[in-house]
C-alpha cells in the first residue's frame, strides 16, 4: 500500500498540471484550503477525479464527489489511498 509521503507530491504535482495553477506543487500546503486559495469549485473538482482515475487507477461513485472532501492536497491523497487499499 502506497504512503502518504508517495502520494502527497504526486497529488500537488496533478493539481498544478490539471488544473493550470501558477504555482509550484511545493508551494501547495498539504492543509491548505484549495477552495480558499485557488477557487476550486466542483467543475474543477470533476477534472481532479479525472486526473486522480487516470494517474492512480482509482474509480469514484457519485457519493464521492464533495468539495469538501477535495479540498485539501491531504485530503485527496488520503482519498486515493483508501482507494488503493
């Protein structure tokens, strides 16, 4: 099973890539509000889930989208290891 600390820099380096943020994946906080920050609101989300279907080979439900579940780079990396358990 996949650490935390694999998956973190992996997740920020998707987001910046996904979604065109001006920053550097360093740069993102793991408990930084990406709503607050960044205005991620559930459109971008929807690109997210892709990103994270393709690069981690995880599947979401429905009942899984939630901007609050996708509102951390923490948040989203410890969604793709339950996932992945």
């Amino acid at each position: 099973m996949a650490e935390l600390s694999e998956i973190l820099p992996k997740v920020k380096e998707m987001l910046v890539e996904r979604l065109f943020l001006d920053v550097k994946p360093q740069e993102i906080a793991d408990e930084e509000n990406l709503v607050d920050r960044f205005g991620i609101d559930s459109v971008r989300i929807f690109e997210v889930v892709v990103g994270l279907e393709e690069q981690f080979g995880v599947d979401f439900a429905d009942e899984d989208f939630s901007v609050e579940r996708f509102s951390t780079a923490r948040s989203i990396a410890e969604i793709v290891i339950a996932k992945n358990g």
